[in-house]
C-alpha cells in the first residue's frame, strides 16, 4: 500500500511547457510503472505537447479532455501565479495539490490551504519535490531523474516525511542502504505556511499497513514538532518514529538564518534544543547522526516503542 498517490493517479502538471516542469514531467514518466501524467496547462500553448502529454490553455479543458476528475496537480508556476493556479485546480475538482514553487507570498499560501480545506482537497508543499512511492510512481521533482530515484529509494515499511526536499532522499537512500525500504516519501516543504505537516500525514500512515515506523527529517523554527507531538500522544500512536534535527548550531548562534523560509526561530519554544526535548518527551528518538537512523528505526520496529530518550550531541 502507500498513502496518497499510487499506480492509478492521474495527475496534470500546470506550468508544463516552463524548462523544470519540462525535466519534472519526463521523470515521472520514466519512474516506476510510470505516472499517470494526463495533461499539462500552460494558458497561449493548447495543442501543444511535452513528451506526449497533451497541453491545454486551462485546467478545465483538461478535465473536460480527460472525460473524469483528474486526481492531481504538480504546480510549478511563478509564484506570483501559483495562487490562481492551485484555486483553478481545486475549482476544478483536484484533490491533491503538489506546490514546487517556491518564495510565494505567506498571504497567497494561507488562501490556497483555506479554500482546499473548505473544497476536502490536500495540498503538499509550497516548495517541495513532491511525493514517492517507490517503485510504483513519483509526483514531482523527488528524487531526480527516474535511474537516480531508483537507486535512493526502495520498497519497504518506513514512512519517510522531510521538511527538506534533497534530505528526503538522502534519508531514504540511507535506510535503503541499510535494508530499510520506504512506504511512502514526502517533501512536504520548508516554509513557514504549508498545505500538510507532520501531524496531518499521521494518520494516512497509521492506516497504511505497509508502514511500521516514521523517520522525519526536521529544522528549527515553526511548531510542526510540537504539534506531531501532541498528536502521537493524544492518538497512542502504533508507529515508533525516529527524527533528525539539523541546525542545532543555530542554538549557539542567534540571528543566524538557514536555507527554508520556515526555520525562523521566534521564541524558545522554536529552537533545536525545545524540539527535542518534546520530541523525546513524546516517545519519538532524535538521532545525533543521519547514518544512525536506521538501526534506531529497526531496533523500534522490533521491539516497539521503548521509554522516551534522545540523543544529544
């Protein structure tokens, strides 16, 4: 199984014809089984087509192409356009939003997750690689091209989520060197506003049968650690998790800033050092080392959730 997507998806990817959305297309459409890529949607280029994927002027002539509701959309416009892009979208019937596009305005992103809570659509990102499930399909950029994806990321029991889109992989090629196939990965993206956090894709994976354990990739800045947390807790969640904190030299160094727009450190409650400690407080290992991740996430799967400890550097 996986969460999200799988081999039937259909998908579109709006802002087909730019030169990324170009490499994006021809990737999914390599990996796996390949994608369900339906159409693309550049307005001014209808009837033209990128690598064989038909491209209309609007989503709506997309669909009405495709003679039934189409599952998804891979966005990649500039962001000044990203908002009309993703509200097309969800008007138009899509329930999962990939957002790659990246420095969109917060206001723009707060609108776009409003109006796809109030029409039951989902969006991941902004700025993110997207979604895979290995060997099966990937939406969006994850991974690369398809022969680079299929060396990272394999088959297995591991859901990986990461606020990082190249951490994503890096996470996974590392438990997959270790044995430790994945489930289902998600960039879900390092801004400050995004469509889905940890605690949101929690229960997708609990579930999946497929997956027995959670590795997650995290930054200071924002309360997505802190409200994963709570969700654990208040749900006695079946899967142990495992995290990596990168960053933690951002304790020791106020007013330093880190690549996302989301690790904007505003109180204490945002630091590293906070982080984990309510991480741990929840049952959930912070590993010291990316290369220390799988044997914490095997020795949980196998025995399940031990006493709350974490790792300190």
């Amino acid at each position: 199984m996986s969460i999200l997507v799988d081999a039937d998806t259909t998908f579109i990817v709006q802002g087909i014809t730019g030169r990324e959305a170009v490499n994006l297309t021809r990737e999914c459409l390599d990996y796996g089984k390949g994608a369900k890529v339906v159409g693309g949607v550049t307005p001014g280029r209808k009837g033209r087509d990128v690598h064989g994927v038909p491209v209309f002027d609007t989503v709506a002539q997309a669909v009405a192409h495709h003679g039934r509701p189409i599952d998804g959309s891979v966005v990649t416009v500039p962001p000044a356009f990203t908002k009309d892009a993703v509200f097309e979208a969800i008007e138009n019937g899509v329930k999962l939003v990939v957002i790659v596009t990246e420095r969109i305005p917060r206001r723009d992103v707060a609108e776009m997750v409003e109006l796809a809570a109030l029409r039951g659509a989902r969006i991941i990102g902004p700025n993110c690689l997207g979604i895979i499930v290995p060997g099966v399909v990937k939406m969006g950029g994850i991974g690369g091209p398809a022969k680079d994806a299929a060396k990272a990321y394999t088959t297995g029991p591991i859901g990986v989520i990461s606020r990082s889109g190249g951490m994503t992989t890096e996470m996974s090629s590392t438990l997959s060197a270790a044995g430790l196939g994945q489930s289902t990965a998600v960039s879900i993206g390092g801004d400050a506003i995004i469509g889905s956090s940890y605690a949101e894709l929690m229960p997708l994976f609990e579930a999946d049968e497929q997956t027995q354990g959670i590795v997650i990739y995290t930054e200071p800045g924002g309360r997505m650690e802190a409200e994963l947390a709570r969700w654990v807790t208040a749900n006695d969640s079946r899967l142990p998790i495992v995290a990596f904190m990168a960053g933690r030299f951002m304790d020791e160094m106020p007013g330093m800033s880190f690549g996302h727009a989301g690790t904007i450190v505003e109180g204490k409650e945002d630091t590293a050092s906070e982080k984990i400690a309510r991480l741990a407080e929840a049952g959930i290992i912070v590993a010291d080392r990316i290369e220390d991740i799988p044997e914490l996430i095997r020795e949980r799967i196998r025995f399940g959730r031990p006493e709350a400890e974490v790792s300190r550097a």
